[in-house]
C-alpha cells in the first residue's frame, strides 16, 4: 500500500499517519488484495481522518473485480467505479505498450483476443483520496512517479477529486491507444474478406474482434454514464464564494468534460469500427455473389455455344440410311465447318454482348 501527501509537492509515507497534516491531502493507494487485507485498518483511518467511514455496499464494490463503471455518492465522500484497460490473464506477458506499439500490427490477432479491463475504484473525501487497484495496475505507479518527480514544480492536483480525474483520464488514454491496434486488426481482416483469396477468412478471428467490440462498447457506455453522473453530483455540490475555490470547481468541471469528451471518441471509433466490420461482411458476401453469378453466367454461355453443335452431331449421328450428305465426301467437311460457323459467331456475339470475359456491362 502506497501512501502519499500532497501539498505544494508530494511526498510517500511510509505508514498511515495518525492526523491528517494542516494543509494538503492524502492519497492513500492500496492494491485489491492489501485493500482486504488492510479494509479495518483503514476504515478506522478514515474515522480518524474525515469523521466517516466507507459502507459495506461500497467496501462490497471495491472488492469485486468484475463490477462495471458505476459512480455513488453519501453524504461524506464519493465513490467513482472505473474500468480500467489491462492485459487479460491468458496472454502471458504481453503489456500494454506492446499492444499498442508500432509494431504490433503482426500479433494484431492474438493480442486483441487477450484484452481485459479491470476496475479501479476511487473514494473521494474532501481531503482523502482512495484508490484500490488491481494488483498489476500501471496507473497508480505512473502516477506516484510522475507526482514526485514533479514536486518541485509545484504543478500538484488541487484536490482529491483533481487528482482521480487525471487517473480516470489516463486509463481512458488507454482506451484512446487501443484504437490503433483495433483498425490495424480489422484492417487485416477487411483485406481477407476482400481479397481474391476471401475462401481463406479466419471467421473465428472476425467474431472474436466482433466481439470485443461489442465488449469495448458496453464498457465505455458505462464509463460514460458514470462520468456524467459525477459531473452531475458535481453541479449539486454546495456554491463557492472564495475566488481560488470557484476557480477550482471550474477546473474540475474542464477536467470532468475533458474525461467525457475522451470516452465519446473511444465510443465513437468502436461504433465506426463495427459499422466498417459490417460493411466488409456484406461486401465480402456481395463480391461472392458476383463471383457466383460471373461463373454461372460463364457456364450458361458456354452451353448456348455447343448446344446448336450439340444438335447437329446428334442429327447426323441417328441410325438412318436415307440422310443427307452422308453418302458423299464433302459431308464431313460441310457438317464440321458448319459447327466452326455456329461456334465461333456466337462466340462473338456473346463476347459483344459482354457475356465473356471480366468486363460486363
């Protein structure tokens, strides 16, 4: 478990102190599991700290690992659910920036079938910050890095509601990533359904990719709704009269929408992706179609040609004795350039006509 204050600079704790300092705020940053481990101790903290405690539904949101984007709020702190982009368990190694580097156009595949999210649950006091993360969650470390090498800039969040909208929209950065990746991976796909070998689509890839998604959809929609519902907390929020107050309110208002603004692009781009998976289905099934139809039109050709030729080798072929031409020599000849006469004009009729060959009216 991490501990920090923050002030004009941050500084890391190394246990939970027993006050709350007179200027600044806490940022106190377990892991789920040491949030379990650690959830008596720290509700007496926050008694000690704040005059409150969190309840058991939230402690119950907290631990669940497979609750979606939700937001809540009491009359003493705020609590925001925010799922997270993460690695899921079956793709060994893999990080996000693999994911998502320059390079990974070849894994495109494989590594999309492995994406998971994961929640990140955030208690706002007034003056205490909670965040429970997963236990391999790069957020909270990122952050207490860049906070304490930026200390002396004094460039600090302002407030523990700052401070979790900066979270919120680096895990959102994440989301904003991932669209490379997913247009490289149904790019790929688009050109197998379109290809002059589109026999050889990976349908189980296209329906994996169909439904992530569908899955990255739902997700964001429900971080939407989250983000708004805390925006509109936010608006009910007791009226500042200090100007450094307002100002702050302001800030987190900009931050708040900055957040939404993100999540709608990522919304926006997945929906623009299933409508471009779709498109490709049905023109992949179109182009077959022609394709069919090419090859039928083809053979109907072909038998229009040799079905008159048909005809005249079956007429001479009857068992008669009383046929014409088949008592002299010039018969044969007559009889085969005759069906060289028929074959080649409608070949060239149906040729003009634009029945043969890969042009057609």
């Amino acid at each position: 478990m991490r501990i920090f204050l923050i002030d004009e600079g941050c500084t890391e704790l190394a246990a939970l102190p027993q006050d709350l300092p007179p200027q600044g705020y806490l940022w106190v940053a377990p892991s789920r599991p040491e949030f379990e481990d650690e959830v008596a101790r720290l509700q007496v903290a926050l008694q000690r700290w704040t005059g409150g405690q969190l309840v058991d539904l939230h402690l119950s949101d907290l631990r669940n690992q497979q609750l979606p984007s939700r937001f809540d709020y009491t009359s003493w702190y705020d609590l925001l659910v925010f799922r997270r982009l993460a690695a899921a368990a079956g793709s060994g190694d893999l990080s996000l920036d693999e994911l998502t580097a320059p390079d990974a156009a070849a894994r495109a595949m494989p590594a999309l079938r492995s994406i998971d999210t994961s929640p990140v649950g955030f208690a706002v006091f007034d003056r205490v910050l909670l965040t429970v993360h997963p236990s391999d969650c790069q957020a909270r470390d990122f952050f207490a890095q860049r906070l304490l090498q930026t200390s002396a800039n004094g460039r600090m969040p302002a407030s523990p509601a700052d401070l979790m909208l900066r979270i919120v929209n680096h895990l959102v950065d994440g989301y904003l990533e991932l669209r490379r990746l997913l247009t490289r991976q149904l790019g790929t796909l688009q050109q197998d359904l379109l290809g002059p070998r589109s026999r050889r689509v990976d349908w189980q890839a296209l329906l994996e990719s169909r439904n992530l998604l569908h899955q990255l959809e739902d997700v964001c929609e429900d971080q939407h709704s989250a983000v708004q519902e805390w925006m509109d907390a936010l608006d009910e929020w007791p009226a500042e009269t200090e100007p450094q107050a307002v100002r702050e309110r302001e800030l987190l208002r900009l931050r708040s929408r900055d957040v939404q603004e993100h999540i709608e692009r990522v919304l926006t781009h997945v929906r623009r992706l299933q409508a471009s998976a779709e498109s490709a289905v049905q023109m992949h099934f179109s182009a077959l179609g022609q394709r069919t139809n090419d090859i039928m039109r083809t053979l109907t050709v072909l038998t229009a040609i040799f079905l008159p030729l048909n005809l005249i080798t079956g007429f001479f072929g009857m068992n008669f004795d009383s046929l014409p031409l088949i008592h002299t020599t010039t018969g044969v000849w007559f009889a085969i350039g005759t069906m060289a006469v028929l074959g080649i004009g409608l070949s060239v009729f149906f040729w003009r006509k634009r029945y043969l060959g890969t042009r057609h009216a």
